[in-house]
C-alpha cells in the first residue's frame, strides 16, 4: 500500500525551487481530474536534473490528496513484463501476486479500473529509459486499458519518441514536459534555504553549477561541510556529475567520440573525423546525439556544460599531451574557417569559437558569457533615436563605479577589473548620437533586453570617404587620423559599400559591470575584427581593460594618443589590421601568444582553393563539385541549399550521386576521402 509521509519527506519538500508550474500543473489534477485530456505526462531531461526529486514531490502531494500513487522505478526490478507486473500488484493489493503473466496483467488492469472509480489513481515509471524492450509491451498490454481518468507519469533522460508518436491516439495523450534547469533566481533562492546567503560565493556557485540541480545541491554540501571548501571538494561533485551522464555511454568507442566532442564548443561528424583523422561511422555518431546530455544546436551538436568541462578536465589531467593536441586542432581548424570563409560570408560565429581555444581566461570567460543569449543587438532608426538620446542621459545622471569579477571556466582562475564611477562613462559622454546615425545609418547599435528595454548602446563607425572628414572633428579619433601619412589616409578614403574599417566611438551598458552586458558586447565586437578591414579603438586607460584588448590580438597604435576622456591621461588607440595578408598575421599572432605554431593548411580544406583536379578523378560534375567543396566546409543540406540557391531536397540527390561516384557512403567517408587525397597532393 501506499507508503506514509513522514517529517522528513515534509522537509525536503522544503529545499524545491524551480518546479512551480509543474506542482501546481499535478495539484490540479489531483483537484480537478485530467487536463485537456492529457493523461501521459512524459517528464524528461538529462540525469541529476531532479526528474526523480519532482516524482517524490508527486506523491506526497498525492498522499495528502488521499490519492494512489503507484511510483515503479525500473531499476528496482527486472526488466520483464512479468516482474514489472509483480511490483505493480504488490503496491496495489500489499501481496507479490504470484500469479503466471497473463492471470497476473488482468488481476493488475482489473485492479486499478477498480480503484479509479473513487479515488484518484497515478502510475509513476522512473528511469524509463531502463525498460529497454518493455516500451512497446506496456504500452499495448497495460496502458491501453487503463481509465482515462488514471494519470500516467513517464520520467526518463529522453522524450517519448517513435511508435508513441506516430499513432495520433497515442500522441494526443502525451503531454511532454521538459525538466529545465535552474535560473539564478531559483538557484539562489535553493542556497538561501541551505544557509549560504554571501551574495558572491552564490555567484559563484551558480555560475560552476550552471544551474543544474544535483550540481547546485552537490556544492551547497561542501559548503556545509565544516572546515573545508569547494576548492577541495568541487572536482568530486564535477566528476560525480560527468559518471552519472556516462552511465548512457555503453562502449569504448562510443566514449572516444564523447571525449573529442567534449572539446569543441560544437560539433558535428565531419569536424569529429578531422580531430580523430579517421572515418567516423554513421551509426555510432547517431547513436552520440541521441545521448541526454548531447543537445542540437545552430552549428550542429553540443555536449552539455558541465559534462564538457568535466570531461575536458580528466582528459587534461589524464592525457595532457592528447588533450593539448586535440585544442591546437581545433584552434588551426577554425583558423582556416576564417581565413577561407571571410572571403565570401560573415565568419563572426567562428572568430568566437576560434579564440575560445586560445586558452586566454579573459577572452575565454567573456566568450563564455556571451553564449548566455539573453539580448539582441539592432540597428538605430529614425523612430527610435529620441529613446536613444534618453538612454546616454539617463546614464550620464547615474554613474556607478564598475567591479567585473568572474571565473574563467576552464581554469578556475578570476578574472577582473575596475573602472570609477567616471571612468564607466568615458565612452559615452559627449556622444551626439542622432549625428552618428545621421553620417552613416549603421554606426549605432541598441541592445535590448527580451523586454524591449535598451541595456546597452555601441557606436561603430565605418570609415570611409563619407564619413572621414566627420571623424575628424571627433576628439577621439581625431588625433590618430591626423597621425597618418597620406598614403595610409587615402586607404580609408573607399566606397560606402565597402569600408576601409570601423572605429568603435562607444560600447556602454546600463549596468557596465554586468558580465552578460560584457558578453554581448564582446559577440558584437568580434562580427569586426576579421572583415578584411581595420577595427580600431580606444579604451579608458585602465590596465586591465587594455591588456584584455591586447591579449584579443589588438596591437597598440605607437607614438599617438588621446587625452578627451578626462583631459590630462593619455589614453592609446588599439587596431587589429585585416587588410590583404593581415587576417593571416593575426591569427598566427594570436595563437603565437597561446604557444601555438600555424601551418597555413592545418585546417579545414580550403573551398578557394582550386578544388577540380581533386573531385574530377571522380567525374563529378560542377554543381557536384560546389556541394563536395561545402560538404567539406562543414556546411549542412539546408547551408548548402541556401548557399547555392537549391533545394535541399536538391542537395540530398547530388550528394547521392557524389557518395556513389566517390566510393563512400557517408558524409564522414567523403571528406576524410577528400583529406586523403589533398594531402598527397600537397
């Protein structure tokens, strides 16, 4: 029968954050009956996100409703319809059932038919995932003749998925419903109810945990603990995480790919056979991304935070010579992205992922925090200049002095600066900004918070022959263009179309201590730094601010600088130069400075190079040749598609016909194929 609440129970009721909706979606149930008849709740999110925390929470709500609540875990008996049967009955009759299968399933169905119709009946099935093989069974044999009043709770690491959604009976009872992890709100909240009320070291914790509810809970003990820290014990609970999720990881293979994928920010089977240098079968890939803690993302796939840094941390510790490998490799592969794409397209996206691997901790903590999307940067239009203006004085009445202080999140160390309450709006005061919008529509930038609210100004001017003798009479910039020889002034003198470079005038924020404000402006200022320009500014004379610049590649400007921000310091100009081979040198430079030596073509292969002798030992026709050449760019059917100006269903005939002709028969075997064959060519 159904077990009895104790004060214990009661109390750890208590420590619940996060979870009010789907409380309150279950106490309405047990008050009102179904809703919208939907009596399969399928729950479901990565392991140590508290799936089996809220089913705890269930049935005591349950029990205080005077509700059966039946919770069957699968790990609590053998996998077979028989035994899953004998659970069942002994928690609804108080006896094992001792019956053969078929007498026992009708004495199981009879029973809780009987029971539904008077009082409310739940079935709980935890760690669903385990009943490997039974899915198919219960569902047919068990859920199909329960009342339809009888609620159905599914909890497992994956949705419900295949034969459960393909049938519309089936699917119009499933109600999916995703166990997310905690906001800062909450996880702060859950510290507060632990007794840690230091608003940095809940910073700090929530930051490590990411918000994930057995990684939280696991720090808050140690902080418990008396006498010792998290700096003694935070590996422990970051390698209890990273056991938990391998659990799913059945074969050494299968880890293998987990350990290289862990790496990268994001990856797919093309760049997963570059790192390893060998053919990646498609079978065993699929089989990764199906894992819980493996997630789709914009450029493909990625492994989950916590198990990421985990696992990069025990490949470190275990094999630090691999370990550092495999960072070069991904660091010259997004190098040749760059250089390679920046021709042809906006390579922003992997200038990010390029300087993560440079193994800077300023660069690569605000890096991190700019891929905590919370904002959006547009542009500045007529109607929306007079709340600009209102922005820049509304700053300019509220100075506040600026202490930005992080972790970064692979070394543990912190980062941080300082700026005074004066020096925090340097970069704002005396700025005009209808003037800027009305010398070149795409100088401003307003970034707004999901509300619509402005939280951040930027002021990036192109340089061309439209806007240079405005520029001048800027007191920022002026000295630094009056410093140049007319050769270099009459580089900048280009088309509108095509800038010479941009100046960035201004980057504030409400809040300029605020390291989500710092990321999203750390993600506008990288769409500049490799266009084939030059992208120059100059930063409030503060050590710290400085030296993150430099050590983002920007090289001081010699023998010039200003003095308006305060009249008397001499602030100096940074500049990153792309033009012609420039983008070359700085990305050798920038990984010179992470100890990181560069051959041109220790990336991806080059889709300028001239390709055709390659694919036409194959006799692959031109359009052929363009979809190999961004198959091997990493490019997915719907890039290539848009790309060419196909279909992708057009996309899947041609690389069809390319796999056939190649001798391949994935997407993996082409371009390590292609690999082979541009090697020995070189």
């Amino acid at each position: 029968m159904l077990k009895k609440i104790n004060t214990f129970d009661e109390r750890e009721y208590q420590f619940i954050v996060g979870r009010d909706h789907e409380i309150s979606m279950f106490s309405e149930y047990l008050d009102n009956g179904i809703i919208h008849g939907k009596n399969i709740w399928n729950l479901y999110g990565t392991g140590g996100v508290g799936k089996t925390t809220l089913m705890q929470v269930f049935r005591l709500l349950a029990s205080q409703k005077d509700a059966l609540y039946i919770l069957l875990d699968s790990r609590d008996f053998n996998r077979t319809g028989h035994d899953l049967l004998k659970a069942l009955y002994r928690q609804v009759k108080g006896t094992s059932g001792e019956f053969d299968l078929e007498p026992l399933l009708e004495a199981s169905v009879t029973a809780l038919q009987e029971l539904s119709a008077y009082q409310k009946v739940v079935l709980a099935f935890d760690t669903f995932e385990e009943l490997t093989g039974l899915e198919s069974w219960l569902r047919e044999h068990v859920l199909k003749w329960l009342p339809e009043d009888v609620l159905v709770l599914i909890a497992g690491r994956l949705p419900l998925k295949g034969s459960w959604l393909l049938s519309p009976s089936w699917r119009e009872r499933i109600l999916p419903i995703p166990i997310e992890h905690l906001n800062r709100k909450d996880s702060f909240d859950y510290l507060r109810r632990c007794g840690i009320n230091l608003e940095e070291q809940m910073e700090h914790m929530w930051y490590q945990s990411k918000g994930h509810p057995l990684a939280i809970s696991l720090m808050a003990a140690t902080q418990w603990t008396n006498g010792k820290s998290v700096r003694i014990f935070g590996l422990n609970w970051f390698y209890d995480i990273a056991a938990l999720w391998l659990k799913e990881v059945p074969s050494k293979e299968m880890r293998k790919l987990v350990e290289v994928a862990s790496v990268l920010q994001h990856f797919n089977q093309e760049m997963l056979a570059y790192l390893l240098n060998e053919e990646i079968d498609t079978d065993l890939f699929d089989a990764v991304t199906r894992l819980s803690f493996v997630q789709r993302s914009e450029k493909g796939w990625k492994i989950h935070d916590l198990m990421r840094e985990a696992t990069c941390r025990l490949l470190k510790e275990r094999t630090p010579g691999y370990y550092q490998h495999l960072i070069e490799q991904c660091a010259f592969y997004y190098a040749n992205a760059i250089l390679e794409k920046s021709r042809k397209a906006n390579v922003s996206w992997e200038v990010m992922e390029f300087l993560y691997f440079l193994e800077d901790g300023l660069v690569r903590t605000v890096k991190y925090l700019a891929d905590n999307k919370k904002y959006y940067w547009e542009p500045l239009t007529d109607f929306t200049v007079s709340e600009a203006q209102a922005y820049v004085e509304a700053r300019m009445r509220s100075k506040n002095k600026v202490a930005f202080k992080h972790n970064d999140p692979e070394s543990g160390t912190e980062v941080q600066f300082a700026l005074t309450a004066e020096e925090s709006t340097y970069l704002i005061k005396d700025v005009d900004i209808r003037a800027f919008h009305e010398l070149d529509s795409r100088c401003v930038h307003l970034l707004r918070s999901d509300e619509g609210e402005i939280v951040g100004i930027a002021i990036i001017v192109p340089l061309h022959e439209g806007t240079l003798l405005s520029l001048e009479e800027d007191p920022v910039l002026r000295p630094f263009l009056y410093n140049l020889s007319s050769s270099e002034r009459k580089r900048l003198e280009t088309l509108p179309d095509r800038p010479a470079g941009w100046f960035m005038r201004t980057l504030d924020f409400c809040d300029p201590g605020d390291p989500s404000y710092i990321g999203e402006g750390f993600r506008l200022e990288s769409s500049y730094l490799c266009t084939g320009g030059i992208f120059i500014l100059s930063p409030p004379p503060t050590e710290a601010v400085i030296q993150g610049f430099i050590n983002w590649g920007f090289e001081i400007v010699p023998g010039v600088t200003q003095c308006h921000y305060d009249s008397k310091t001499p602030a100096p100009y940074l500049i990153v130069d792309t033009r012609e081979n420039g983008l070359e040198q700085y990305l050798s430079r920038l990984l010179h400075q992470a100890g990181m030596e560069w051959r041109r073509h220790e990336g991806i292969p080059s889709a300028e190079k001239p390709q055709g002798p390659l694919w036409s030992s194959w006799n692959l026709t031109q359009r052929e040749q363009e979809v190999a050449d961004l198959v091997v760019e990493g490019c997915s059917n719907a890039e290539i598609g848009n790309r060419l100006f196909i279909s992708e269903m057009t996309v899947k005939k041609h690389l069809s016909c390319i796999l056939n002709k190649v001798g391949v028969k994935n997407r993996g075997q082409l371009i390590g194929t292609f690999m082979k064959q541009n090697l020995n060519k070189n």
